[in-house]
C-alpha cells in the first residue's frame, strides 16, 4: 500500500450478546409486545415507562450485593459527576423506586405494566442475551391472595393469545410468610452444614447467607442433598397455608392448572409466600418463559413502609422463539403507475387508502410492462392501474376479492370516479 492510500475502512461489528431484529423475527417480536399491550388493557394494569439507568444502590440493595446479577452481571459506570449508576437488569426495582418518589401510593393497590431492554453481563446462549427485552406486570400495595390470582390468570390468558400455551406449565411453590420462612431458612443452614464439605463451592459460598439457593442448584454435587432437604410445608405457619390455599384455589376456580412444585425458591430475603414459573421443554435447559412472587419486603428494603407487591417478567425473545415466524402484514391493495404524469394523482389515491385502513403500496419505477409485472407479482389481494390521458389521470381496479373489505374498496374507487 503506498503512503497515499488511504486504510480500507473496517466495519464495526455488533456488541457480542446484542441482537439486530429484522423480517419476520421482529414481526414475532412485534405480535408479543402486541398482545400483552391488549392484555394489560383486559386486565386493566396502568403502562408506565422507566429509565434504562437508575443508581447504582437501586439494585444493589433490591438485588442483594452477594447475588450473582450484583457482583458479576451489572453494566455499572460512573458518570461524568462520579455518581455509579447501573443500566436496568430488571424491571421491579426500577418501578419500586419510581413508586415511592413519585407518591404513587396515592394510587394503591397499583397495578403497573411496562417494557423494554435490560441489559446483564452474562454468557450469551439460546433466547438469552446481554441486552434482551422483557414484558413485565405487577401489583404493589396489595397483600391479598386475589392478587397473586389476578396476575397468575393474566399471564396463563397471556400465552394462551399468543397461541404458546400447548406443552407450558405453571410450576407454583410456597415460601411461607417471614416466621415460616425464616425457620425453614434455619432448618436449612444446620442440614446443609453437615454436608458441606461435598456441596459445590458457590453452595458453600451460599450456605449461611443464603441457604435457599442451593435448592435450585444446576451443579450435580449438589443435586443428591438439595432432594432430601427439608421442605417449606413442615414449616409453613396457619396463615401462610391458607395464603397458599387461596391462591391455588383461585387458580382452580379461574381454570388455570398449576403443578406444586417444592424446590422452586427466591433466594432474596423479601420474597414471601407464592413463587411460580411457567416452564416448557421446547427451550432446551433454560426453559422459564415467565416468572415471579410476592415481595412485600422490597419497598422497605429502598427506604420505603412495609408494602405488599407481587409481580412477574418474562423475556419477549424467548417468548417470541416459542411465536415461531410471523408474516408481515399482507399486502391489501397496489397501486401501479403507467405514466409519470399520472404520479402525483396515484400519491393522492394511496394517501387515501391508507387513511381508509388498507395496506397498500405504489410501483412507479421501470417501464410500464415492469412495472405491471412488479403489480402482479407483489401478492396484493386487489391492483389499481393508474394511467394519463394526455388529458387527465384516472385509475382502474383490476381485481378484488369478494369480501366486506373488497366491497369497500369498490366503494372507494366508484367515489374517485
């Protein structure tokens, strides 16, 4: 290369663990952000839209600073006046906080639904990334059962629309209230201590602060203990049973089936009372589709008064992976310019056949054969040839399907005469 050329110029790559969405997987995308939106409107939950950072001491205390999301997997950063802030790894924190500083408990029981990237530091693998996409509803300032229903029913509605719901389970447990939960807590700690030499080494890590973690361990030194430890119903107090017993029997009485599933747990102390998953074999290993609890003890762990909250989260990636590909919309109506005098009347006439709700689209390019072969092969249900006397435009329909909508836009055309 002499001294005179200049370098190619090298195209800058996607950040690893990032996605472009396009075609047919951005429709998919599209169809769930879709139907939650007509969802959370059924189910009346009021949208609200977060920050993408919020301080770093939002998660750091909602989280836990010995969580695996808190000391591996936050993008943390100082701004320029040297305050850490955090892009979101997950929704509730954010919309805990944003309830206490914006008085939003003027308004509960508050019933809240958002959207939108979050972004975690974590090995990139199928339908998970560094910057993914979740939908998220939750209900703060209510501590009754009904609303641990509500949201149950509104999820199974949820992936029933989006047409998922074949071959996915709604895995339900009991965490028991703080006195029920914290004995169970402590019963743990003395059964796990007699095996600890032989636990992995984050189970060891997790034995005295957080002993309910093991019992979700992926790692196979830990599976022949975590299935003989004690369970959460040899310590569940009177109250906390009938929780659960309202909860699943609402869940009967609403048509949603539910399997009990014992060793699913919250390792975060402000997790109470019902934790679920909707689970599925059709994701490989990681198969979670939608998750949550109760977690009355959030709000209070940000500064704010003892408020009972329960809510769940699921990724739109691996939501919209379950969706499979989704057709853009179909084509309604062409419309194909012969002359380029007739143009500006054809601009016109599309203008006005969008503003009537059809889908429609122009071809004003190439000779007029092209052009009409470029109409015909564009799959359109109906095609308008648009043409210029030397005079003045007029427009011709082709043809139309026999339906309500065709009718219209023969309706239409008669009108533009």
């Amino acid at each position: 290369m002499s001294s005179t050329q200049t370098p190619p110029i090298q195209t800058p790559q996607a950040i690893r663990g990032t996605q472009d969405i396009f075609g047919a997987e951005a429709e998919a995308f599209g169809f769930v952000v879709e139907t939650f939106e007509r969802v959370r409107r059924l189910y009346r939950f009021r949208r609200a839209e977060m920050p993408v950072f919020e301080k770093t001491a939002v998660f750091s205390r909602s989280l836990g600073e010995t969580t695996d999301v808190v000391s591996k997997e936050m993008y943390s950063f100082e701004d320029r006046g040297g305050e850490s802030l955090t892009l979101r790894p997950e929704f509730t924190a954010g919309l805990a906080r944003a309830y206490l500083t914006n008085g939003w408990q003027q308004y509960a029981p508050l019933k809240l639904a958002t959207h939108g990237p979050l972004f975690r530091y974590e090995r990139p693998q199928k339908g998970r990334y560094r910057q993914f996409h979740q939908i998220d509803a939750e209900v703060i300032g209510a501590g009754e059962p009904q609303a641990d229903v509500e949201l149950l029913v509104m999820a199974d509605q949820l992936l029933h629309e989006l047409g998922i719901a074949d071959g996915v389970t709604l895995q339900l447990n009991t965490l028991g209230d703080a006195p029920s939960r914290e004995a169970w807590r402590q019963a743990l700690i003395a059964y796990f201590r007699d095996h600890a030499g032989q636990l992995s080494e984050d189970s060891q890590e997790r034995l005295e602060k957080n002993p309910l973690r093991i019992l979700d361990s992926k790692d196979p030194r830990d599976k022949p203990f975590t299935a003989a430890a004690p369970k959460i119903d040899d310590f569940l107090s009177g109250e906390a049973q009938d929780f659960f017993g309202r909860v699943t029997s609402g869940l009967d009485a609403a048509g949603v089936a539910w399997t009990r599933a014992p060793a699913l747990v919250r390792g975060l102390d402000y997790y109470r009372h019902t934790a679920f998953e909707f689970v599925t074999d059709r994701l490989g290993a990681q198969g979670t589709v939608l998750g949550g609890g109760r977690y009355d003890g959030l709000i209070e762990a940000l500064g704010g008064p003892p408020t009972p909250a329960v809510g769940w989260a699921a990724g739109i990636e691996r939501l919209a992976m379950l969706v499979g590909e989704k057709g853009e919309v179909p084509l309604e109506v062409v419309i194909v310019v012969e002359s380029d005098e007739a143009l500006l009347f054809a601009t016109q006439k599309l203008a006005a056949l969008r503003r009537a709700g059809f889908s429609a689209d122009m071809i004003a390019s190439g000779s007029p054969k092209k052009r009409f072969d470029k109409g015909v092969k564009s799959g359109a249900e109906s095609m308008i040839v648009v043409g210029f006397d030397g005079v003045k435009s007029g427009l011709r329909l082709r043809s139309t399907p026999n339906s309500s909508r065709g009718k219209k836009l023969e309706h239409l055309v008669e009108l533009w005469g």
